[in-house]
C-alpha cells in the first residue's frame, strides 16, 4: 500500500471522484486533494509531510497549469521526489501537450480523465507491480 497520493485539480468534483475511486481501489492510506498547484507545492516543501509516492495532475490548471507547477517542483529538495510517479491527466491530449512531455524527466505518463478503478490499477500494475 503507498503512504500517500496527491490529487492536482481545479475542479472540485473530479478531485472528489478521483478520490472515491482511489480509496475503492484500497491502495493508500492517504489521499490529498490540492484545487491549485501552489498549494500541492506548499505541502510538499514542508518536510514534516510524508512526500507523496504517486502525484496526479490536471494540466489545465487556471492560475498555474501542470506545465508551471512541474517547474517549480524541481526545485524541491527533498530526496523523496526521486521516488514519485507523476500521472498527468487531461481531456484533451493536444499534440502540444505530447511534445512537452518528451522533455520533461519527472513526468512518468499522461491519461485521459476521469480516472476509474480500473485506471488506478493499470497505474499500480506499470509503476508499482508490488502493490499488484
């Protein structure tokens, strides 16, 4: 079981849906919502917080995108981030979007919203076989 998830969203309900179906899948025993970037980044640069061992993210965000938000992420220091899976999500793949993540190291895949049971295991089966 992982110690943490983290949900990136701006809409409220699909970090309430993305939630339900990663606590049905019983695969964390914390699961955080963040509505903006800054916010999921003030919790990860505080070092008394368990980093997260899987980040989903939207990357149309209003005020930071996921573009912005993995940015800033780099300069984290903390060890831990080595080890996190980042998922971003959409509704739309652009071809735009699928060039940048051919140059961004952190991003370790992009999936269609919303996310299912299914999905979230498909995730634990490629990035974690342990959990499986």
């Amino acid at each position: 079981m992982l110690q943490k998830i983290m949900l990136i969203d701006d809409n409220a309900a699909t970090n309430y849906i993305h939630k339900k179906f990663i606590g049905q899948a019983g695969c964390a025993s914390e699961i955080l919502a963040f509505q903006n970037g800054q916010d999921a980044l003030d919790h990860l640069d505080d070092t008394a917080n368990i980093f997260p061992e899987l980040i989903f993210i939207d990357i149309n965000m209003p005020t930071m995108d996921a573009w912005e938000f993995l940015k800033k992420y780099e300069e984290n220091k903390r060890e831990e981030k080595e080890r996190t899976i980042i998922i971003l999500l959409t509704t739309d793949l652009s071809p735009l979007d699928l060039e940048k993540i051919e140059t961004v190291d952190t991003i370790s895949d992009i999936m269609i919203k919303p996310l299912n049971i299914e999905r979230v295991h498909e995730v634990l089966n490629k990035f974690f076989k342990k959990l499986a």
